[in-house]
C-alpha cells in the first residue's frame, strides 16, 4: 500500500477535500491522509509516498522532516531542498536570464543590524547606498516586499523616496526589494500543477483579500496560450509541482508579478467553487500520479531546469 498524506496547517477545507477525493477514487494500492509524526529519526523512510507540503515555510521543524523524508525516497511536493534554497529575488534574476518579462527589482540590505552583527560586518558595503541609482532605476510609485515572501505582510507601496525612507525604518532587521509597479490593465493569478496542468484565474489584487477573485478579465484564446507557456515556462525553471504565477499585463505585455508560492492560496472560501473543484481535482490526480511512478528509496523529487542544466555543466567538467 503506498499512502499519500498532507502536510498542514491552519487551513482544513483543501486537505480534507484533497484526502477524500484521492480516497473516493479508489486506486488498488493508493490511501490518503493527513500526514502523522510520532517520530523522527535520521535515515528512517517517512512512511509517505508522496506528500504534499503546505506548512514547512512556517515551522522549520517540518521542512527538516521532510528532506529527511525526501532522501528516504518520498516524493515531496514541493521539493524541500529547492523550496529552501529559493527567494523572490533570485526568481527575479533567473527570469532576467531566460528572458521573461519581470518588474525591475533591487535588493535592500536590512534597516536594523542582524543579531551577533556589528557594522564591521558590513565593511563590504557601501554606505550610503547609491539610492539615486535605485530610485531612478524602479522609479515611483513602487513596492517594497520581503524578498523571501511572506504572502501580502510587510508589503508597502511608495510614492516618493521621502516615503521609502519613512517606512524602511519599519522593516527592521527584513532584508527587502525595492520593486517597479506595473500598472496593468489585466491581472491573473495561474495554478501549475505538475509542471504541465495550468488553470488561469482571473484576479484582482487591490480589491480586500477575500474578494481578489472576483475579478472578470476576459483573455483571448492567443493572450490564454500565451499566459500558459509563460508559466509553464518559469515552473520548468524552478522545479515547483505545485505553485501559482501572477501576471500582470500592460501595455500587451504579461510580466510575471509574483512566482514563488509553493503554498497557494486553495482555501474554498477565498478562491471560489470552480477554482476550488479543480486544484483539488488537479493535486489529487497528480498526488496519484506520483505515487504509482515513485520508486521505493529512490530520488522521486521534482528539480527544475536550472538545476539540471547547472549539474549538467558541472558533470561535465
């Protein structure tokens, strides 16, 4: 018997759905689950097939477990070594290099010292920073974020540098990005399950939380295909089974807002019935998938295209 089970959190309408759609189609030798720790030991196999992370990023107790649980041979999605490696940042620079539309971004260093720092960690540094630099190249308004993500906290928009300066003292120790606006006249939110399953949602950031899918945009057959390769284009890249890509369009152009949500949103309640029905559809389908194709003790994680080409290069020298 080989189990499915789902790592969580506070959320209970996606798991509960997820567990009982694997379970009522009733594929010989698959059950689902909610995962369960009684123990963890060093080289010990999870008990898991495949699981499917939705919590790790909040308790590094978990995400541990699960690479200890990756090398015994379980499929975890989302890959926990790539998922702790990765930030919004780097997704940024690694779009620039593939040649996908991104808002122009720069890193900040943090307002406040890190713990066990002292300014003579920073003798690299130049104080100040060229901010005319920075300012000029994003221009204003723009947004400041996190530049490991965090979903909408600590997010500010800017209008001035007067304005950046007041509320980067409210950073603290966040290491932040300065980001462009991209002022669009459509914006979609896109599940990519599996590197190869795409659904592209119409979304609304500025309306409040709960209503961002009440949005009405209504794309081409061309604008729809063309938003499809893009993701999975950048899910290729990154390696993620499970993610959602934002794509902001202006002036004809779909630049790829937000990428890195190996945790998406799939609350019932917030994305709406239709969209809810499919990503469970959709994972419990995939989450089978991979568990009939896993190999007992074997490598059965998803690594993305810059990975690969990265340990290509270097087997071969």
């Amino acid at each position: 018997m080989k189990k499915i089970g789902i790592l969580f959190g506070k959320e209970r309408s996606f798991p509960q759905a997820f567990v009982e759609r694997v379970n009522s189609k009733k594929v010989s030798g698959i059950v689902a689950e909610p995962v369960q720790i009684s123990k963890a030991m060093q080289g010990e196999f999870s008990g898991y097939a495949v699981i499917i992370d939705r919590i790790s990023q909040d308790v590094p107790f978990y995400r541990t477990w699960l690479k200890n649980a990756a090398v015994t041979g379980t499929a975890v999605i989302n890959n926990p070594f790539w998922w702790s490696a990765d930030d919004k940042y780097f997704n940024n620079c690694l779009m620039t290099r593939i040649g996908m539309p991104v808002p122009k971004t720069a890193i900040l260093p943090s307002n406040e010292l890190p713990p066990d720092t002292s300014a003579e960690s920073f003798s690299n540094l130049t104080y100040p920073l060229d901010w005319d630099a920075i300012f000029n190249y994003t221009g204003f308004p723009a947004y400041m974020k996190p530049f490991a993500g965090g979903g909408w906290k600590s997010v500010y928009k800017l209008t001035s540098p007067e304005d950046f300066f007041e509320k980067h003292k409210e950073t603290e120790q966040l290491v932040m990005m300065l980001q462009e606006e991209i002022q669009f006249t459509e914006y979609y939110r896109c599940y990519c399950i599996g590197g190869k399953y795409v659904r592209i949602m119409s979304y609304e950031p500025r309306n409040p939380h709960h209503l961002r899918y009440v949005a009405d945009f209504k794309p081409s057959q061309e604008r729809l295909q063309q938003m499809t390769e893009i993701v999975l284009k950048i899910n290729a890249y990154l390696g993620y089974d499970f993610n959602t890509v934002e794509l902001a369009v202006r002036d004809n152009v779909p630049y790829a807002i937000d990428f890195c949500n190996p945790a998406p949103d799939a609350e019932k309640a917030s994305v709406g019935d239709e969209n809810f029905e499919w990503v469970v559809e959709t994972a419990a389908n995939y989450a089978i998938e991979k568990a009939l194709s896993s190999k007992d003790g074997a490598d059965n994680l998803t690594w993305g295209e810059y990975i690969k080409r990265s340990s290509h290069k270097m087997s071969l020298t």
